[in-house]
C-alpha cells in the first residue's frame, strides 16, 4: 500500500485521509497549520455572502446567497444550513467572474468572509469594478514548528507522494525541512496549484505534479 503524505490541516486532512484509504493508499497525515476560529461581527445587511474556504465558514454566517470558491467549500455551506448556495467550481478568479455576472453593484455591499492575510486581491478586483466589499476575517493559521517524526520517517523510506493544498503549507514545508532535513528525492510532490507547486521548487523532489483544477479531486486523479 502507498504512502501519501498529507499536510492540509483539519477539518480536510480527515476527508483526504478516507479518500486515499478508499483508493487503496495509506495516507500519513502531518497537518502544517493549524486552523483559528475567529469570531467577527458579521453584517446582516448585504447581497450575498463571498467565501474562499471552508474554514470560513461557521453558524454565524448569515442566511444569504453564499458564492463559494470551490464545489467543497458550497458542501461544507449546504451542511451548515445554508440554501442559497453557488460554487464557482475553480478558484478566487473564477469567483470574482461569477459574481461579478450575477451581483449588482448597485444593490448592496458584498460581505466576503476569509483567513487572515486572504481575500485581498478578491475583494480588490470586485471593488475595481464597483462594488463595495465588506472583508472579514474568520479564521488564522498557526505554522507546525517542527515536521511531524512520523512524516520524516515517510520521506526517508521513500517511494511516496506528498500533498500539498496551499502556497502557504508548501512554504512551511521547504522551511521546517530546512531545520530538519530529510530527503525528498524519491518522493512526488502534488500541488493544487502552479503557485503551490513554484513553493515547493526549491526542493530536489522525483517530480512536481499540477492537479489541471485547484480541486481534491484532480490532485488525486493524479496518484498512480
């Protein structure tokens, strides 16, 4: 059985980890961030509710139209109760796009939840095209300080892949991999994005693998 190592925090490590065990791989999981609720005031009054991840996402969201990034990002709005949901299937471009298509900005402001340090260059394209966009921040991250032994142990034997669902977990990898080396070069790097993977290049991995959508899904189509 395949090693994969997994570094997305929860609560999606848990859902990768059954999807691998489901494909008939071990999944190794090694979360690199940990995620920060936080609590924001959030306004009532406004169109639709913007969301770039599912860590966003909590009861307090209002009962409004909800554009999600991401067909699991809309799931993860469905669950909690929320009815009027679109997903722009793809990325923060393609929802930009999407609400730029179905929103007025004339009709209200658009109150777009998001991490710390996310969601700037989003709510920077929709108000150059008119629209007032109310961000709050819902949730941090908080960088591992150390690469889990047991994912050390992964590297070493070799022979596996790794996943990788954010810039900003590859960047945390390359850096603790520099306090604490441990040989990747017989291991496949897979990034769900060009951006992820141009973090993980300084590293000498087998090979640097693209998913062809920033999505679970076709990262893992690219497993063998």
């Amino acid at each position: 059985m395949p090693d994969v190592l997994v570094t997305r925090p929860e609560p999606g490590a848990s859902d990768t980890a059954r999807r691998l065990t489901e494909r008939g791989h071990r999944p190794v999981l090694a979360p690199l961030l940990g995620i920060v609720p936080r609590a924001p005031r959030l306004p009532v009054h406004a169109q639709a509710v913007l969301v770039t991840s599912g860590n966003s996402l909590s009861a307090a969201v209002p009962d409004l139209p909800v554009f999600a990034v991401g067909d699991a990002t809309a799931a993860r709005a469905r669950a909690l109760g929320l009815s009027r949901v679109i997903s722009a299937g793809r990325d923060a471009v393609a929802l930009a796009h999407l609400v730029t298509d179905r929103c007025d900005p004339g009709a209200g402001p658009l109150l777009l939840l998001s991490g710390a340090g996310q969601g700037l260059n989003l709510a920077a394209a929709l108000r150059g095209v008119g629209f007032r966009v109310i961000r709050r921040v819902t949730y941090a991250t908080a960088a591992a300080d150390v690469l889990p032994p047991h994912a050390a142990a992964m590297l070493r034997t070799g022979g596996g892949h790794a996943l990788f669902f954010s810039p900003q977990t590859a960047r945390v990898f390359v850096r603790l991999l520099a306090a604490s080396p441990a040989p990747v070069d017989s291991t496949v790097a897979i990034a769900i994005s060009r951006a992820t993977a141009a973090a993980l290049a300084p590293l000498p991995w087998a090979g640097i693998r693209v998913a062809s959508h920033p999505n679970q899904d076709a990262m893992l189509a690219l497993l063998p």
